[in-house]
C-alpha cells in the first residue's frame, strides 16, 4: 500500500470511529489538526506521513473514556497501523506522537521528542484556542452545564482540579486556566506565529464579552 493509500484508509477508519464521538473530540477536531499539522509542515523538515498518521490518530482512543488507560489510544494505532501493513519504525513513531501530545511541559524531563510529535502537538493546541477554542470551550461547558462566567467569581482565579471536576467553574475561567497560556507552549515558528494571532483574536474577544456583559458595548 502506498503512502496516499495508507492515509486514505486511515482517513476512513477514523471517520468510522468517531462517528459517535463527543463534540471536542469528533472527526472534525482531527480533520482539522491533520490540516493544520498539514500547514505547520510544510516549512519543516518533517516526515509527513507520520505527521498524518499522528494527527489523524491522536484521539482514536480517549484514556478518559477507557478508565483512565493511557496505553489504550498509542496500543489501538498500532493494531490498525499493523493491519495495514506499515513499516515498524513509522508505527512506533506514531505511537509515541500519540502517548506524549498531552505532555504539559513544566520542570518535568520529556521522555520522546521529535519534530513531528512538535507539528501534532501545536495543531492540536491550536485547536483549543481562537475562534474555533472559543467555541469548543463554550461547548463543552454546556455539555456540563457550566454559567458562561459569573461576575462573582474572579475569572482568573487559580482553581484545583476537584473543583473544576464539580462543575464549579463558569467557562470563562478555562481561558485563564489554560487557553490563554498555550501560545507560550509552541513548538514551532509557523505555529506560534497562528497561536499569536488566535491569542490576540481570544483577548479583544473576552474584551467585547465584558463589555457587553455590563451593557458597555
Ligand atoms: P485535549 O484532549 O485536546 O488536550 P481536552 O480533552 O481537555 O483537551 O479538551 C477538549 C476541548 O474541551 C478543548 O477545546 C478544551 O479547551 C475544552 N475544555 C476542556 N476542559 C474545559 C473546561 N473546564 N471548560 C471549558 N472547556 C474545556
Ligand atoms: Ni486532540
């Protein structure tokens, strides 16, 4: 099978997968991390099929709906990467993209890097910010019945992980949390260069949402 092919078939069978996905992780999400890892590429001296097949696959199997199993996503990649017959190097490569994309950095020594990995990893980032964040945010805190903001809560206020878990933060706070500091955590030229122009387009959004919350504009 040829590269074309194998990426095809792959296209198809995430297609297929997915089709019951919730909304921050249905095909769409993957289609456009594949474009934009597509794009960040380009100027980079990268393997592209493995940018393919990283972005691609990269959600195939979500640890949080497979009782927190972080091995159950890079293990399903390569049965189906198997099945196709690719080579073992590329395999391999996918299933550390696939078990290290959501590394947060910090003092912690990373265990794999590779430029594509850095590729999937800003698209998949980029996905969580600008328009299309905003709107996945929103999403998703509907989804768990969270207030859009509450004046009462300071929206850049520090929260832990339970007392996000209990549904007590207004979405708001997810930009604070997170959205607003992944353009520092790029990888690449091209795609920091997006992330600052998603990140400007996410403040003078949270700018007019403040004004309108007070009447203001
Ligand atoms: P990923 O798997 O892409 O690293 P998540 O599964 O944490 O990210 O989130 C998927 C989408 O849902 C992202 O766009 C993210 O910003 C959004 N999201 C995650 N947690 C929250 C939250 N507490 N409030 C609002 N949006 C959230
Ligand atoms: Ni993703």
């Amino acid at each position: 099978m040829n590269k074309n092919e194998i990426i095809i078939q792959t296209v198809n069978h995430v297609k297929q997968t997915l089709a019951n996905a919730e909304g921050g992780h249905d095909w769409w999400h993957i289609h456009r991390v594949w474009k934009t890892a597509q794009h960040i590429a380009a100027a980079e001296q990268a393997d592209e099929l493995v940018v393919a097949l990283g972005a691609l696959l990269h959600d195939i199997a979500d640890s949080k709906f497979h009782n927190g199993d972080e091995t159950i996503g890079p293990r399903v990649a390569r049965e189906w990467l198997h099945s196709l017959k690719v080579e073992e190097p590329v395999i391999e490569h996918v299933e550390n993209i696939i078990t290290h994309i959501s590394f947060k950095g910090g003092n912690h020594h990373q265990p794999f890097k590779s430029k594509e990995l850095d590729i999937v990893q800003d698209a998949d980032r980029l996905d969580a910010i600008g328009a299309i964040g905003i709107a996945r945010a929103f999403s998703y805190g509907g989804f768990k019945n969270r207030l859009l903001y509450d004046p009462a809560v300071p929206a850049n206020l520090k929260m832990t992980k339970e007392e996000y878990k209990s549904n007590s933060a207004p979405t708001i706070n997810h930009f604070y949390e997170k959205l607003l500091l992944l353009k520092d955590r790029m990888n690449t030229s091209t795609g920091r260069k997006l992330a600052m122009q998603r990140h400007e387009f996410m403040e003078n959004y949270l700018k007019q949402f403040y004004g309108e919350w007070d009447g203001a504009l």
